[in-house]
C-alpha cells in the first residue's frame, strides 16, 4: 500500500511519520486492499487537525478529525477509519448471495428496505461549479485523482458530471431537464 503524507503549515517529523504510516499499515489486518492512503496533517493555531483517506479498489473511505495534539487526531481519524472499513465489509458479506441459492436460480429476499439499512451521510460538501469544457474538466479531475469531476458546460450553462469509467476511460453524464 502506497501512503502519502503531506504536512499543511507544520514539518512532518520522521516520528510522526513513522507513527502515521504504522497506523495505517496496521489496517491491512482487517483484510482491506487498500491501495492508496493520503494523509494531510495540518496545524492552525491551537488545533492540530489530521484527514485521512484510504482508497479500497475505489472505494474511498475518509475521515477528520482535530485536537489539541497531532498524535492523538491521527488515532481518532484512524478509529474512524476503522469503523467504516468494518461496516464496508459488512456489507459486502451480507449481500453475497450463498451457493445454494444460485444453484437453485431463486432470488434473495425481496424485503422492504429499512431505514437502518440505508447508508447515512456523513460528511457534506459545498462545491463550487465552473464552467469550463469537458476536456478541462478531465484534467482537473486527473489533477485532483477523484474519480468524478462536476462542472458547468459554458455552451449551455447546465452542470455536468466527468467520471472514470472501470474500462479506463472517461464518461459525461448529462441531466435533461
């Protein structure tokens, strides 16, 4: 697993980086193919503040979290971390669906949904829409290594969405109004 460490308004040291790394490569006893994780430590004023991302075959997990000492917010964004990689694995063994069942060519239950079984949001985010060509769009989003890009389209001013596509390529969602 690759891990990025990057430090904003403070030095990282080889120990909090050491520290940092250990920890993180300490989640691969979960059984998680994590191929990336970025680390952003960064200091403002009194609060020490650590986010963390770990990239699971392309599925991202993050979490944030800040106190008065660097240590301790790498552990609690790591405890974090660890809560939603256990509920992601979760969720992939429960809708696996068992042998026999395939054998049989029956479907699983077709069950009311829950409220409990939807996924919550957790974090929400204010973006702010450019309008710029697709092509550009696709860079920012290379730029960024985020798996889709929103932008506004200058021809006709409606927003659109730039997406990495398993097969490598890139596709363009367009919403009709």
């Amino acid at each position: 697993m690759q891990v990025n460490i990057t430090g904003r308004h403070t030095e990282i040291t080889d120990a909090l980086r050491d520290y940092a790394e250990g920890k993180i490569r300490k989640m691969e006893r979960y059984g998680s193919k994590a191929n990336e994780a970025n680390v952003i430590l960064s200091v403002e004023k009194y609060r020490h503040i650590a986010e963390i991302s770990l990239n699971l075959n392309g599925f991202i997990i993050t979490a944030k979290e800040e106190t008065e000492e660097m240590y301790s917010s790498i552990d609690k964004a790591l405890d974090k971390i660890e809560r939603q990689v256990r509920r992601y694995k979760e969720k992939l063994t429960d809708h696996k669906v068992s042998p026999d069942t395939k054998r049989r060519n029956i479907q699983p239950d077709s069950s009311p949904i829950h409220k409990e079984n939807l996924p919550r949001i957790i974090e929400k985010r204010k973006v702010v829409i450019k309008p710029m060509l697709p092509e550009e769009a696709i860079m920012q989003m290379e730029t960024q290594k985020m798996n889709f890009y929103l932008f506004a389209d200058p021809s006709n001013e409606k927003v659109k969405v730039i997406y990495k596509r398993e097969d490598g390529n890139v596709g363009l969602i367009e919403p009709v109004y």
